[in-house]
C-alpha cells in the first residue's frame, strides 16, 4: 500500500512569512496528490491537487511534485494566522483505489 | 452545493458494544470512504464503496463492518468497542477517485 510521510510534524512561523510543508510518497507511478487543511473539530478540506511533475500555482499556494524523487511540497506565500491548521497530504495509487493520508504538519502563524 | 452529514456528532460506548455510524451525502457521489483520526495521526482507511452494495477492505478494517444500502448513505459499525478508546471517524465521499469531500466527523470515547 502507498506510504505517505510528512514533515515537519509541527511548524511556526510569523505572519507574512512563507511556509513550506513537505511530504514524500513510496509509489512514483501514484496518480494524484492533494493537500487539504483541517481545522480543529471539522473535516479536511480539500485546498490544492496535482498530477503532473513541475509545480501548480492557486493565489498564495504553490505545490511542487517531482515523481523521480517521490517528494511534493505545498508553500504558501504571505502566511495569515487564519492560514493556522493541520495540513494533510493525500495520495491516490494509481490502481483506482482510495487516497492514503499521511500524519499531517500543524502549522502555527502568529502575529 | 452539497453536504455530507454524519450522525451522531458524539458517541459514548461502551466496552464490547456495538457502535453503528452513519454518513449520509446528497452530491450523488458514487465512491464513500470511512477513515479513522487518532489524536496526532493521519487518516487511515477502514472501508470505502465504489457503487451501491459493494464494499472494498481499507487498511483498518478489522474489528470494522460497512454497509452500503443505497447511493447516499454509508454506516460503520464497530463491533466490539475497546475500552479508553478515543478517535474521530470521518466519512467523505467523491465522483471517481478525486475531489474528496469530507463530512464533520463522529467524535467515539468508550468507557
């Protein structure tokens, strides 16, 4: 099964600052990968998603995935303490079977 | 838009009940999934559907059971709680295998 890890598992930076989430899969052929943000006592949602190696732009977020080296990264740009959650990264092998979630980074952006 | 609604929002068990959650979604969505959420940890699949009446095992799956009676509603059952413990169970659903939306969570303590 597809191995998704994450790091740093916590991480503070303050605002206007950029943040930079990493996260590294075991399955270079994985067909998509999604980031999602979850707030305290609510469900993930889902913010950003790419499939093709480079990177993919959306406001103040930027993902970079290169397949060869198993690695994608989500930075966001201009970190607001609203921007504080839980972000999670999601990887759906390339099977047509369920996405698989690593642990997740807890970001902090104080003001 | 849509929502995905899971009921109860909190559920107290007990040791060796059987505990049944339920997600019930309205975007006609043909793929749920059941996750499971321990404090510091990602998601871990228990279950997921592709259709009606069909059923696929996730990583987690025993001590679990599914059901899928209709193309909206998707129930977990645990079947034999253990004592002290302590998890959030997410039910999300998707068109195909991307776009994931996730519900608000079922909060379990068992006593």
């Amino acid at each position: 099964q597809e191995k998704v890890q994450q790091s740093p598992e916590s991480l503070i930076v303050p605002e206007g600052a950029m943040s930079s989430l990493n996260c590294t899969f075991s399955n270079s052929a994985s067909q998509s990968i999604w980031w999602y943000q979850q707030h305290p006592g609510k469900g993930p949602e889902a913010l950003i998603s790419i499939f093709s190696n480079g990177n993919k732009k959306e406001g103040r977020l930027t993902v970079y995935l290169n397949r060869a080296s198993l690695h994608v990264s989500l930075h966001i740009r201009d970190s607001q303490p609203s921007d504080s959650a839980v972000y999670l990264c999601a990887v759906s092998p390339n099977n047509n079977n369920a996405p698989r979630f690593g642990a997740g980074t807890k970001l902090s952006v104080k003001p | 838009g849509g929502i995905i609604t899971q009921t109860p929002k909190f559920l107290i068990g007990q040791e060796g009940q059987k505990l049944t959650l339920k997600c019930q979604q309205n975007f006609n969505h043909d793929t749920m999934y059941w996750y499971r959420q321990d404090s510091g940890k990602g998601l871990r699949l228990i279950y997921y559907s592709i259709t009606e009446n069909d059923l696929q095992k996730g990583d987690l799956s025993e001590g679990y059971d599914a059901s899928r009676e209709k193309k909206s509603s998707f129930s977990l059952t645990v079947t034999s709680a253990q004592k002290n413990e302590m998890a959030v169970f997410l039910c999300a659903s998707s068109a195909g295998f991307s776009d994931y939306t996730f519900g608000s969570g079922t909060r379990l303590l068992v006593i």
